[in-house]
C-alpha cells in the first residue's frame, strides 16, 4: 500500500497559501539550506528525539519518534475533518516540508484525493526535481509557493547544497505552462540580502512578470536554533541575526517599485 513518510500535520495554518488551511510536513529534503528552519525535515528517515517533561517539577526524559509512514487515508481522514474552515475561509490544504516532490507519488495521491474533494492544493517546493515529475503533479496543484534562494549557481552550491538550474528551469516552465505561482524568497542576511542576489532575482521575474507577480519575502528567524541541539545537526547560523524590520520594508518597497505585490511572510 502507498505511504508517505510525514513529519508533521499542522491545523489552521494561516502563511502557508490563501484561507485557513491544514499543512501536510513532507518528510525529506535534496537541499541543505544553512537557515532551515525545518532540520527535521531533512531526513527521509524517522529519527527519535528525546523530549524533556515536567512532572511536579521534576524533570522526565521520552523518546519521540518524529516521522511516520502514513497511508493517504490516514492523511485524508485528518484533512476533511476541517473543509468547514476551508471553505468559509478559501482555504484548503497545503503540502509542503521537506520538499513533497521527493515523494511524488504519494505527493499525487494525496493531491488526487482532495481534487476529488473540491480542496484547494498548495504545494510549498524547493523546485529541485526531475521536470517530468513536476508536470506530473503541475495539474493536481491550484497554487505553488515556490521558493527561490540564489540566483548564482555556485553560490546555490554552497548555500543550499545544490546547483540551482534544475530549480529555475521548473520555475521557467511552470511559468510558461501558465501555472498560478507565488515566488517565495528567504531574507537571510548577508547571503540572499545582496545587492547582486535581489537584482539577479528581480531580472529573472521579470522574464515572468505576466505570470508570476506576487512575492513573499520571508525573513530569516533564529527560532529553529533549539532543533539542531535537540537533533545532534551542525548549525552554521547559529550567531546569525534576523533582518530589522526596518529593512525588511525597504526591501518590500524595492519589489514594489518593480511591478511586484508583496507580502512579508508567509
Ligand atoms: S529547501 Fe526548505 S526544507 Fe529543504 S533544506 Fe532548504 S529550507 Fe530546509
């Protein structure tokens, strides 16, 4: 029987797409981004960690599994528990990770299901994946968040793990297919926040601008900084600090003045 490996259902999930939605944690990821705020995610296995527990103030240590396979059922039965939301909201369900394309058949099963069910589909993708895998999944999604890190291929290297060509390529052409897509961008100081990266991604959207023309900008947090103790993962952001507010308007601003509708957050 198909399964999924998922790390995490998350209810009434208000940044992941339009409406009240429910956002389904694919587990596993091809990129290794230095910022990611999702390390568990990371892995296609289920890894355990051990949680402290308060007990009349003293403390008990438990193990927690984080990760399970998971028939489309048994994510199906927690999905339709909340179509009311949906639909009084226009929202409806999100997939996202990880990255849900790793797992692609699963990712159309599920997908499949809520078509069937009038829900509308998100799917949150790092864009890394065979480009037949994409038009495979490309007409059972009403939205894609689709995040773009660096525009430099080597810069993509160092940073996120991977070369990035396979990643604007299925920008390009879910563009030119005409799919509704916002383009998420992470503000990580000193990394993407460059003069050179914001110019080379605002040129690229450009090229797109009759289809794709609403950005998130999403600034980098620390909160994760606890996940990569609790997981035993190096953190290579751990002095790193958030963008000011300050220049997050201004950045928001500078897409503006280019012809973009932009959101801070998700
Ligand atoms: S693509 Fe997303 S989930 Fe994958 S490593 Fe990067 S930030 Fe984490």
């Amino acid at each position: 029987m198909l399964k999924g490996m998922i790390f995490d259902i998350k209810r009434y999930a208000l940044h992941d797409g339009p409406g009240i939605r429910q956002t389904v944690f694919f587990k596993g990821c091809p990129l290794r981004c230095w910022w990611c705020h999702n390390p568990e995610s990371q892995s296609t296995k289920t890894e355990i960690i051990t949680r402290e527990i308060k007990l009349d103030g003293d403390s008990c240590y438990e193990d927690v599994p984080v990760g399970r396979l998971m028939t489309v059922d048994e994510v199906m039965a927690e999905v339709l528990k909340e179509t009311v939301f949906y639909d009084e909201s226009g929202g409806g369900v999100t997939f996202s990770g990880g990255e849900p394309l790793l797992q692609a058949e699963f990712l159309k099963a599920l997908a499949a299901e809520c078509r069937r069910n009038n829900i509308h589909t998100v799917l949150d993708t790092c864009g890394y994946a065979n480009p037949e895998t994409v038009d495979s999944v490309a007409d059972l999604i009403d939205l894609f968040l689709f995040d773009i890190k660096l525009i430099d291929e080597e810069r993509h290297r160092e940073y996120a793990g991977v070369s990035n060509r396979i990643i604007l390529a299925n920008l390009r052409r879910l563009a030119a297919n005409g799919k509704k897509i916002i383009v998420r961008f992470p503000i990580i100081p000193g990394i993407t926040d460059t003069d050179e990266n914001i110019a080379g991604l605002i040129g690229l959207l450009h090229s797109m601008s009759s289809i794709i023309n609403e950005v998130d900008l999403l600034p980098y947090h620390s909160i994760a900084n606890h996940k990569y103790l609790q997981f035993e993962m190096e953190n290579k952001m751990k002095d790193a600090q958030p963008p000011s507010d300050e220049r997050m308007n201004i950045l928001k601003e500078h897409f503006e003045q280019n012809g973009f509708s932009v959101k801070i957050g998700g």
